[in-house]
C-alpha cells in the first residue's frame, strides 16, 4: 500500500465510532480479541508507531498475519486491505483490490470459530433470510441499544431456559444462537456502561443455555467451553450470581461421569467462602449431597442435603424461577431421592420420590424420569425387581421424556443393577433396547427458530 497523506483509514473511522481511537483503547480491545483466538497472541498488539501507521494508511505492505487475523475479528466483514485502504464515505469501493478469498484458509477459520465459544455455529445462520429483521435491529442499535430491545434480549434468554425444561434441548439451539450473535454484534459497538453490562449478562446466561444444550447432546467438551465463557462474561459484568450458575451447570460433567470426588474438588473451594442464600448455591450444596452420597458417606449427604434444603428457604422468591437458570423445591428433592437412593435407604427414596413427583410438572422432560430411576434403583437394592422394572420402564417409555444424555446415563445405571436376563426384566429391556444415546461425534443439527 503507498501512502496516502491526508486521508483517513476505514480502520480510524471505524474505531472512532467505538471512541478506541487511542492507542491504549485501541491495545485493551485488541487484546481481549487476540486471547479469543489464541493464547499465544496475547500480548502481540501493535506499538503507538505502528498503530499511527495503520490509521494513516502509511504501509507498503500488509500487516503480519497475526495482526492480520486479530483485526479481522475485531471488525467482522472487513478485510484487512479495506480498513487500512481510505475511506470515502460517498463510495462503497474502497479503492483497494480485494483479494479473493482461499478456501483452504476461509475452511480453517470456521473451524477456528466453532472452537472458540462465542457465537460459533450461529455462523452458519449468518446469510439466513430469518436473520435478516434481527440484523438490520441491530444496525438501528449500533451506538446505543434501546430499552426495548434489552428488555426483548433479557426476556428471550429467561424464557429459552424455560422452555428447555419443556422440549429437547437441541431444538431450540438456533434460536439461543441468533439472540447470542445478535448480543456479540450490540457488544462490538461501544454502549453505555449500563447497557453495556446487561448485554454482557445476557451473552452470559445464553452461553450457559448452550452449555446446558450441548451436555445434553453428550458433547462435555463443547458444553465446558461455552460454561467457561459464561464465567468470563459473568466476571465481566460482575455477576457473582451468574458466576455461580455457570459453575453448577460445570458440575454437571463430572456428576454425570460418575466423578464425585472431581466435583467435590470443584464445588467446595466456592461453598467454603459462601455468604448470603441464592438458588445457585442451594444447587451446589445439592451436588455436594449427590458426590457424598456416591460415595457412600451419609453423614455428609445428609449435611450437605440440609444445607440446600434451608438455602433455597432463604433465598428471594424473585430468582427461583423455572428452568435451566435457577434451581427449584423439585429438583432439590430429586437430589435428595438420588442421594438416598445411592445410600440404599429404601424408605426415605420412597417418601421424597413421592413430594417430588408431586411437585414437578408432569410435562417436563427429564427430571420426573430421574425420579423414577432413582427410586427404582432403591428398589433393586432391596430386592424388589419387579416394581423396579415397572417404574423403569414407565419412565423411559413416557411420551414426555427426552432421551437426553443423563437420562440415557441413568437408564443404564438401573440396567447395570439387575440379572443379565430374566422374564421379570424382559418388558424393561426390550424398552431400554429402543433408546439411544446422543451421538458424541454429532452435533444437533440447526434450524430456524420456530414461530
């Protein structure tokens, strides 16, 4: 590129409508954006001579490629030839010869993308003719997000974690995916502080959505990326509360692996500080419960079990609400029934089993089989097959039950208890024989959001 004295570049342009056009504002975004694709890139932003360069238009030749890759994530749809080439503002031809595209490198960013967190496979959905009214919003939105539209944003994500306990999971993955890349797009512009952080919160409470999503899909790695990134949005925004969600969501992972002392050494740094009630913690000390009672303390199960019981007593009736963000009465009983089903106390499963079921909403679609797996795991340890294979069998065989990944895990758990064969299991295994579990090498697939 020659020189182009007295021109500005597309790239000054547009960091002075984000107010980054200094130096030190400009290196605080450009690093936040260098961690998101590499580790090894942090620290690579360019120095006061070089950045003055850029805005000028004073370069021979293109920036390094890591320079390269950094500025085209933090300008989406820009090349780099077009942000350092001059801006005319009447012309939508920079004057610079675009490049064409190597698909080879086009194929690898993608991939790269997938990986990160963020937005991933929203990408795909990008040129959707459902994408476009959310786009040109978010143009309208550029500068300073609406009132409305943060409410819209804010009410969208509470009622996905709703419906999540309603419908599998993996069916509502688009529409979580276009709210987060319509949050990314309103972050890439420079908001008021307030809005600022309320999109952050929801870019947060989305990503644990996604979380939530993908471990039901049996994909753990996928499902702790996306938990992570909620904790680095929540800690942005100083969120402790949502922090703390997405930390219960993570101890899904080892709870469903069968590693209670995994996460007993993630949750009880956290429980060992606690103060204040919140359903958040309620959750934790219910996972602690579970891990105490796989293996085998009662003692502790039963600390822990009493401590999220009077938590979620304390807690403001505002944040128990339902679905995936919150933990409610029912589910704290369930884990009561599982701990105690663990601890093979017959009679109490049996007693919690029953307040639990009445609780719950009988159209949910995994906790009320969890249930039932847990008490008919109690009643194989006491000898009662029978009924055990009755319940087990009704439980999966329920129109309302999403074969997710824990109800598969929980199913097989209760096959593992009985007899290889036998006429009294034979109804059970034809049912579990109709089930299988999500497919780790495949993720769900995407489709618009339905109207």
């Amino acid at each position: 590129m020659g020189a182009m004295s007295g021109r500005q570049t597309l790239l000054k342009v547009l960091l002075m409508k984000r107010h980054q056009e200094s130096h030190r504002a400009f290196c605080l975004e450009y690093e936040k954006v260098a961690r998101s694709i590499d580790r090894s890139l942090i620290g690579s932003s360019p120095s006061r001579e070089a950045f003055g360069r850029w805005l000028k238009g004073h370069l021979k030749t293109k920036p390094q490629a890591d320079h390269c890759r950094v500025l085209e994530r933090m300008f989406p749809g820009h090349a780099v030839a077009e942000l350092l080439a001059p801006y005319d503002p009447g012309s939508n031809n920079s004057g610079v010869p675009q490049t064409p595209p190597n698909p080879r490198e086009a194929a690898t960013n993608r991939r790269e993308v997938f990986q990160l967190g963020a937005t991933t496979m929203a990408l795909g959905l990008a040129e959707s003719l459902w994408r476009g009214p959310d786009l040109f919003e978010q143009a309208l939105d550029a500068s300073n997000v609406g009132e409305a539209r943060l409410h819209f944003l804010e009410s969208q994500v509470d009622r996905l974690a709703e419906r999540m306990e309603k419908v599998p999971p993996a069916s509502l993955l688009s529409e979580t995916l276009l709210c987060l890349a319509s949050v990314r797009e309103l972050l890439g512009h420079r908001q008021p502080t307030e809005s600022q952080r309320r999109l952050v919160r929801v870019g947060a409470k989305l990503s644990i959505v996604v979380g939530v999503t993908m471990f039901c899909a049996n994909q753990f790695a996928l499902a702790r990326r996306w938990y992570t990134a909620a904790t680095r949005a929540a800690d942005e925004a100083g969120d402790r509360y949502i922090s703390d969600l997405a930390l219960s969501s993570t101890l899904l992972i080892p709870t469903y692996s069968g590693d209670a002392r995994g996460a007993l050494a993630l949750v009880t740094p956290r429980l060992e500080q606690v103060v204040g009630a919140t359903p958040a913690i309620a959750w934790m000390w219910g996972f602690a419960a579970l891990a105490h009672a796989s293996l085998g303390d009662r003692a502790a199960f039963e600390r822990a079990i009493s401590r999220s019981r009077t938590t979620l007593d304390r807690c403001e009736p505002a944040l128990q609400q339902p679905g995936a963000l919150s933990f409610q009465r029912e589910r704290q009983m369930f884990y009561e029934t599982r701990g105690r089903a663990d601890l093979g106390d017959l009679e109490g499963t049996a007693e919690v089993a029953t307040r639990a079921l009445a609780a719950y909403d009988p159209t949910d679609n995994a906790d009320p089989a969890l249930v039932r797996f847990a008490y008919a795991c109690a009643l194989v340890k006491a000898g009662e097959v029978e009924e055990a294979c009755r319940i087990a069998t009704a439980a999966i065989r329920d129109p309302y039950t999403c074969h997710s990944h824990v109800v598969v895990v929980r199913a097989h758990e209760f096959d593992a208890l009985l007899a290889p064969s036998g006429s009294v299991t034979a109804d059970w295994r034809e049912a579990l024989s109709e089930v299988r579990a999500p497919d780790p090498t495949t993720l769900p697939p995407l489709s618009p959001p339905r109207t």
